[in-house]
C-alpha cells in the first residue's frame, strides 16, 4: 500500500506533464512475415500448426551477439515497474526504478537496454541524471562513483507507443485482440539477441541477470485489470481520476524476458484443486475455459512428483491474441487454442514446465536454450506418462518428439543452433533428456534433475553446469554422451544384420551393426536388442560406439527376429538388411590361403580363402619392400570359401610394375601370406 500510493503520485506527475504533447510518430511493424499459417490448422491440435509458426521464428543467429553478457559491472537487484496504459492512444507512460550493486570499482555509468520508447529524465541519489538514449541502449552517467558491493537506484520516466514485431510477429508489446488487451510478450521471433524486455521497461535484458520486481499497472476505469508475475498486493482505485491500479510483486528473481503485463478485461477463474492457480479468460469462454483447462491439476500434480516444489507463489493462464508464452508465473496462452477439449493438453503442459525449466532455472546464454526449451518439450511426455503410463510415455516420446526430428531436415547441433526456436532445440532437446533417463537409469535422472535444480534455482546455468551435476549424482563421466548429442549434429541410422547358427550348447547369433550416418558423428549408445525365440523373448544390451560392430552372442534357443532399439530409447533410425552371407561350418575346418590362379599373371588372377567362422577379414597386397599396395577385402565375412581377383593395379587404380608381390590374408584366427608373381 504504501509503495503503490508513493508510485502513483509520480506517475501522475508525468502523466500530466506529458497529456498535452502528441505522441510520438508511431513505430513502424518491425517485421513483416509472409504466409503465416492457415490459422485453421489449429484445429486439430497437432503440433503442426505450431511447428509452421516457429519455422517462422527461424533467422541466422548471430554468435557474436550471443556472449553471456553476465556478470557484468552490475547486478540488477530490483525492478520496480510504475506504469499507465492509455488504450486510446495505445501508449504506455511511467518509470521504471532499476535498484543494482556495483560489481566494478569506481562505476560512474551503467548501460540499459531499452528501445523505441521516449527517456523523459532520469534522476539518481543525487537528483537529475546525464543520460544517452542510442537507442536500443540507454547510458545513463550516475554523477558519482560507487565501489563495489554498493547498491543504487537510478529511475527512468519514459512514455510513447510500445514496439513489437507486428501483426505477424510474436514479441513485444501489443495491444490487439477481441477484447482487446495490452500485454508483453517478452520474447521476439526476429529479436537478436530475443530478449524483450526492454521494448517496454529499462533493464538488462539478458536472462542471466535476475532480480525480484513489482508493478503499478494504472488502467482507464475499473472494467479493465491489469495481470503480471507474482502475486496480486493491492488495487488502488481512484475515484476522481477515475483509474484502478494493481500492485503486483514479483518475490522470487525473475529474467526480464519473462516479465509481462497482460492488461484489459478478464474473467478470472481459480483452480479448484490447487487455489494458487489462476485462469483469466475472455468472458465469453468461461465455459469452455472449465474444460480445456480442466486437466492442469493433473498436470500439476505429475510436474510436482517429478520435479519437486512449485517455485513459486502463484500459476496461471492469461488469454491474449498472440501466442503461448512461458512468463514467470504468467503463462501468456493464445486465444485461438482454447476449445472445450483436451487437444491442447501439450502445450498447457508445456508452458507450465517452464516454471521450473527456463524461468526458476533460466538459460544463462541464449545459445544454451534446449536448456529451456528441451526440458518443456520432454516435459509434455512426463505429463503422458503421469497420466497414461509408461505406454502413454513412449508413444509421446515417439510420435510427438522423436518423429518430428527426424523429419525435420535439420542438421546442426543443439548447442548454439543455426535456428534458435527449431526442432533441435526442442524436440531433439527433448530427446536428449529421454536418452540419457535410460542411459543413467530412472531414479538418478530425476536425482540428477533435483541436483541441477538445487544448485541453480532463481538463476541460470548453461550446458556444462547441467552436464556436471547429472555426473555428480551419477558418478559416470558423461563427455562421450553429452559432446556427441549436444555439440555435434545428428543421430545413429543404424543397419544391422544377424544370422544363427546351431551349436552344441544351444545357438550362436552373429549380429552386425552399422552407423550408416554421414558427416562424421559416430555415437556411442548402450542399444537395447530384442531377439525373438519360440521359448520367449531375450532384450540385450550392447555398446555400440564404433561404425562397424560384430556381436556373437550366445542364445539359448532359435532365433527367429531381432530388433534394434524396440523401445524407442534412441534418436535414431534403424533397418535391418540381408546378412553378408550363408555360413556353412561343414566347408570350412580351417583356414587357408590359395595359390592365385593363374600364377604368374598378366592382368588379372584370383585368390581364394576360406575362414572357418564368420568374423572380420583383411586380404591385402604387399610389394616386396612390405609396402601395401591395395587392399581387396576388409569386411564381416561368413565362414566359407570365398574368391576375390586382384586386378594388377595398386589402390590409386594404376598398373603396378611388374614383379614379385606377396598376398596377405588377416583375420581374427590368424595371418597367412601367398607369394604372387606379376608379369607383362
Ligand atoms: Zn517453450
């Protein structure tokens, strides 16, 4: 009460200075996007509609542009956000109090980010300040020196029409709608770096700097409200002015991308489970609000099973015009999804992880979003598995995050992505989180997870933070897994080939695999086989970390089927083709090396061999200085004879010189050599 009457009489100071001057010129859209998606598409609930929508956020990023910008010479403690919104003029008009501590010695200036809007003046501890408003930056001269460890304030009083990213666009601040509201969204699709935050207050508008915050939202009349993060502390009415303000204090720090206000009229509705969550929905979808939200408490209740405490002191909804948008405690959701049916159950489910993923722990650099943006995404099948079962969990996983990836066409690594908002982050994100659950197993994933939690709650963290504390809790050096699936692109295509042989003690199962892939990534994964047997089925687990891999394996009855990865643990592709040959233990006893024929040879002689098993076989030329020549067979090859004709040249396709050459057979039981003559 008392910090809501103190900003108001500021702000009304301001307002009356300004409400004689015109606003400033409006603020050209500052993107324009074409073939926006047929909004009917929505329809089906599918994330296809909004797959279209983020291919629309894809640009270039700027890696230059995306250094961590923490710590900087000083630390934001405190927002204080006092602002009117004029929907008539589509203005915003007020100040915001930026209270930081010096982390440099001798700090005489600090930089903000803010765009578009007008600085008015800007006062310190010692009164009016100097300041340069080059837009997007904001310098403002503090007049005097502080050391390190000192806090200040500095408050700017600002007005005009708030930017955004257009019609088609995504972020910043809108007013738009049927009701129409004002609301923030605080991150652009075309924005770079994508914070937003500075499109309608001062701040440093990077998510590694957090601070607590509260708002003095002044709206026109009492039909209109006016929602932020945190909790609701007051509503001051004012009768002459005829105005109504909402105090709003956001207790637990927060990145300014994630702050918003979502202004104008709202029907609010409360969980009747979890009376801390909150739905502020248009009048007219009162009752299908009761519907399409009517799963969030079970959503809730999986994410507080998994992930630990709500972060925070309040949840909720809050319908607008443009998109869905993790705000902190203020989810943004978009007016078109909101249907009497549960086809949005994922995107809900998705916005809400976020409290603990992306908004309690933040991204500490823009390049580290799977961090974010992965852990919602796998989030919406911890919600399926919460509610369906671990069947309902898998299916997700495979038609929802796997299946999108790999029809994506992207190929570029997770970390600092070529698109910011793509499937890589995303759903490969999420794939990454579904991997390594079965790589370290069940109960030290979500060990690890409340670890990570813990170590950087109301902060950030990047990728090596998060590496390092699910090896803590695990105890296992994770490099080959994280540097193959996070920095490098890809996944397995796997190709594999099997064949049974009888044997005294039951069945010997030779099985090959492949990595098939291009582009040099080959990924080191304990890959679940599943062999088919009249007796029942065995599910083995086997290493695979090189290209080429031969398994023998010994089963106790036939196989008649074996699958690779049957449970979908893998990002991967999997085809299973004939196996190299027919293997016969009758022909072979031994092994052995034929004399080639004809011997000498002018253009060209055969050379048989004979291995006794299936195993890997290298038959090589050798000039008689011991230097290889060519190389004929290095393959899996099955027991038996087999006949292969060296051609007289060397591995370049040349004729060599005549003369004498030896034939080198190598193999796992042993290395024979054939003296071969060339002639011309
Ligand atoms: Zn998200």
């Amino acid at each position: 009460m008392t910090r809501a009457s103190l900003s108001l009489v500021a702000l009304f100071a301001v307002c009356v200075a300004l409400s004689i001057s015109a606003w400033a010129t409006p603020q050209p859209d500052r993107m324009t996007v074409d073939n926006f998606p047929n909004p009917a598409d929505y329809e089906t609930g599918s994330r296809d509609w909004f797959k279209a929508v983020e291919a629309l956020k894809y640009r270039p990023l700027l890696s230059d542009s995306l250094t961590q910008n923490c710590p900087h010479s000083f630390d934001v403690l405190h927002y204080n956000i006092a602002l009117f919104i004029d929907f008539i003029t589509e203005s915003i008009d007020g100040y915001t109090i930026v209270a930081s501590e010096a982390k440099e010695a001798d700090l005489s200036s600090i930089d903000l980010d803010f765009t578009i809007l007008t600085v008015d003046s800007v006062v310190g501890e010692t009164g009016a300040l100097g300041y340069l408003h080059s837009d997007p930056v904001l310098t403002i001269d503090l007049s005097r020196t502080y050391a390190v460890g000192d806090t200040f304030e500095v408050q700017v009083y600002y007005h005009g029409q708030p930017g955004n990213e257009g019609p088609a666009g995504f972020g910043g601040f809108y007013f738009e709608g049927l009701p129409v509201k004002a609301f923030q969204m605080g991150v652009g699709l075309d924005a770079d770096p994508s914070s937003m935050g500075k499109y309608w207050f001062p701040c440093w508008d990077w998510p590694c700097d957090k601070a607590t915050a509260e708002y003095h939202i002044t709206v026109a009349g009492t039909i209109k409200k006016a929602i932020c993060n945190g909790i609701l502390v007051d509503t001051v009415i004012d009768t002459v002015a005829n105005t109504a303000t909402y105090v709003w204090e956001a207790n637990y720090p927060i990145a300014p991308h994630v702050m918003t206000v979502n202004a104008g009229r709202f029907t609010e509705l409360v969980d009747s489970t979890y009376d801390w969550i909150y739905y502020w929905v248009n009048l007219r979808d009162v009752e299908d609000a009761l519907i399409h939200f009517g799963n969030c408490d079970i959503m809730m209740e999986g994410f507080l099973a998994r992930y630990g405490p709500y972060p925070f002191d309040k949840f909720g909804y809050c319908m607008e015009a443009k998109g869905d948008m993790e705000h902190q405690t203020c989810v943004t959701h978009v007016n078109t999804v909101l249907q009497p049916n549960h086809i949005y159950d994922w995107l809900l489910a998705h916005e809400m992880a976020h409290m603990w993923w992306g908004d309690c722990v933040s991204v500490g650099d823009w390049r580290d979003v799977w961090l974010s943006e992965g852990f919602a995404t796998y989030s919406e099948a911890i919600y399926q598995e919460h509610a369906g079962g671990p069947t309902a969990y898998h299916n997700y996983i495979q038609q929802n995050i796997m299946n999108p990836v790999l029809n994506s066409g992207e190929n570029f690594p997770i970390y600092d992505p070529n698109y910011l908002w793509g499937t890589t982050t995303y759903e490969k994100g999420a794939c990454v989180l579904h991997m390594l659950r079965h790589v370290i197993g069940d109960s030290t994933f979500f060990d690890a997870l409340a670890a990570y939690r813990a170590a950087y709650e109301y902060g950030s963290a990047v990728t090596p933070q998060f590496q390092a504390e699910v090896e803590a809790v695990s105890g296992q050096d994770l490099d080959w897994f994280f540097t193959k699936w996070i920095y490098e692109a890809g996944y397995p295509e796997y190709q594999y080939s099997w064949l049974a042989d009888s044997t005294p003690g039951g069945y010997d199962l030779n099985l090959v695999i492949d990595q098939i892939q291009t582009g040099g990534t080959i990924f080191t994964m304990p890959v679940e086989v599943l062999v088919t047997m009249a007796s029942g089925d065995s599910l083995l687990t086997l290493l695979v970390d090189e290209d080429h891999e031969v398994f023998d394996l010994v089963m106790e009855d036939e196989p008649t089927a074996v699958e690779i990865d049957p449970d979908n643990w893998i990002l991967n592709t999997s085809e299973e083709v004939p196996h190299a040959g027919v293997r016969d233990l009758s022909v072979a006893a031994e092994l052995s090396l034929g004399q080639n024929r004809p011997n000498p040879f002018g253009r060209a002689t055969a050379i048989r061999y004979e291995v006794p098993r299936s195993q890997h076989v290298r038959l090589e030329i050798y000039n008689a200085a011991g230097r290889k020549i060519v190389g004929l067979v290095d393959q899996y090859r099955p027991a038996g004879p087999a006949e292969v004709v060296w051609d007289g040249r060397d591995a370049m396709g040349r004729d060599v010189a005549p003369g004498t050459y030896f034939c080198r057979l190598a193999t796992e039981d042993g290395c024979l050599v054939k003296r071969v003559t060339l002639v011309k």
